[in-house]
C-alpha cells in the first residue's frame, strides 16, 4: 500500500479503491462462484455463504492472495489472520440494504485490531448500492440495536441505533477486481441497486492482527494468511475439494461454533436496547 492510502486509512477508517487483480480476473471469480450457486441453488447457496473459503478450494486461494494480504499485513503488522469471509449480493431492483453499523460490534474481539477487504466481483456503483462510509467514525464506538429489519442484509439485524449524519457519508466507487478497506470500527452501510438490470456482488474479507483474540475463555476458529501463529485461535485448514465431505462437516462444526460467540454478543446489544 503506497503511503498515501495509508495516511487516508489512518485517518479517516478506510481507503479506496485499491487495485488487486484485473477486470478479466474478477469476471472468472465470478464466473466460478455462479456456477457453485446455479450446482447448488441459490438458498443452499446461502447455507454456505458464511467462511466459503473452507469449502472451495478458489475462495482458500483468494484469501491467502499476496495481492490482498500484503496490503492488508502493511495496516495490521506481519502477522494476519482471516477472521471470517462472505458475498454480499444484491439483485437489480431487490430491497436488500445494509443498515449503517460498525463491524466489531457483534465480532467480540478483545481489542479493534481489524478490518475488512470488500473485493468487487462487478462494477459497484451508487446506482447498484455501493458501500458508504462515514468517515473518521472509527475512532469511537456507538450504541447499536438488533432491529432486524426486513431489507437488512446483516445476519444478526444489528445497525447503528442513533441517528447518522449522512452528510458526511462517502461512496466507495469500485470497479471489478479493485477493493477497498475499512477499518473494524468504521460506521458503514449500503443503499438498494437501484439499477435496471445487473446484480452488484463482492466479497469480503474479515482479517485482524494476529495478537487478537476473542473476548472470553473460548477460542474462535481463524485461517493464518501471513506471519507467525500466536495461538489466539484455532487455526483452520485447505479444502482439497470443492464440497468435500470432510469439509462441510468442518464447517459446520466451525460455524456452530463460531454462531455461539457472535450470537453472544448479538444478545447482550438486544438487552442493551430494551
């Protein structure tokens, strides 16, 4: 990362766009994840959606990718795990949203050591709902409250329960194969794609430092990309195969795992908000 995207992340929580492969290379990414969806249909599809990377040999790849990783370890330190990973897919014309929300609400971390790379597998456009950021919002957490709103593409329904100042939201413009990186503390969200036709998909990636751990006596589960293991997680490990059933057995037991901590988390906000 060159110095002047690293001042801006810094400052402000986030830096953008950041190019890390090609146009051509992008459309194979998403080639290959819509061949998976159209084998599986799209509501399996979405069963796997959460740390796809453990299950398709492609996804490992993209994680681990230099490309990403090293601008990733040059905000972070050498060593690097990823936390987590997942699309966020919205069709042209659908109701799906991200409400305005910080990511480390409902991660539990001990300490606000991460943040997320969103890989753009199609042009990502205020037209198609683009992430918005608010920037230099990183330095302080807000309250938050679950809402689980009916459009919200969040999991857990969890946003910002105080009103944000969207005068000073930024667009994320992306093109395919350019990310960009936000801070774990970073109020973000993300509007309707409101174009006519044409589906807005990019992947994020969730990494943190490698001296981070989870708050509390269990340990997550976590994939090291760079640097050394400093036993903070349990680490995870290489598909052979797409949907091997070794594989699919480990994730599940990885994501049932992995729902309890969050899901933790998730309720203390929800009393919080009572």
């Amino acid at each position: 990362m060159n110095h002047d995207l690293t001042q801006t992340y810094t400052q402000d929580g986030y830096a953008a766009p950041i190019r890390v492969m090609s146009e051509e290379e992008a459309a194979e990414l998403f080639a290959r994840i819509e061949q998976a969806e159209q084998r599986l249909g799209p509501q399996v599809f979405k069963l796997l959606n959460v740390k796809g990377h453990l299950l398709f040999p492609f996804l490992w790849d993209v994680v681990q990718d230099a490309r990403i990783v090293d601008q990733v370890a040059a905000i972070l330190g050498p060593d690097v795990l990823c936390w987590g990973s997942s699309f966020f897919s919205k069709d042209a014309g659908s109701a799906d949203v991200v409400p305005w929300h910080q990511d480390g609400t409902c991660w539990g971390l001990n300490a606000p050591k991460g943040l997320t790379a969103w890989l753009a597998l199609t042009p990502s456009t205020p037209e198609t709902g683009c992430l918005r950021v608010i920037p230099g919002s990183h330095r302080t957490a807000v309250p938050h409250a679950v809402k689980n709103a009916a459009s919200s593409m969040l999991p857990l329904g969890e946003e910002v329960a105080e009103e944000v100042d969207v005068s000073k939201a930024v667009d994320c413009q992306l093109k395919p194969g350019e990310m960009s990186l936000h801070h774990v503390m970073l109020v973000h969200g993300s509007a309707p794609n409101r174009a006519a036709s044409g589906r807005r998909i990019g992947f994020a990636i969730r990494y943190i430092a490698g001296d981070v751990a989870q708050r509390g006596a269990d340990k997550g589960y976590a994939t090291l990309v760079c640097g050394r293991d400093h036993n903070t997680y349990l680490l995870e490990s290489r598909p052979e195969n797409d949907l091997e059933p070794v594989a699919l057995r480990r994730h599940r037991d990885i994501l049932r795992h992995s729902a309890g901590l969050v899901m933790r988390e998730a309720a203390s906000l929800d009393a919080g908000s009572r």
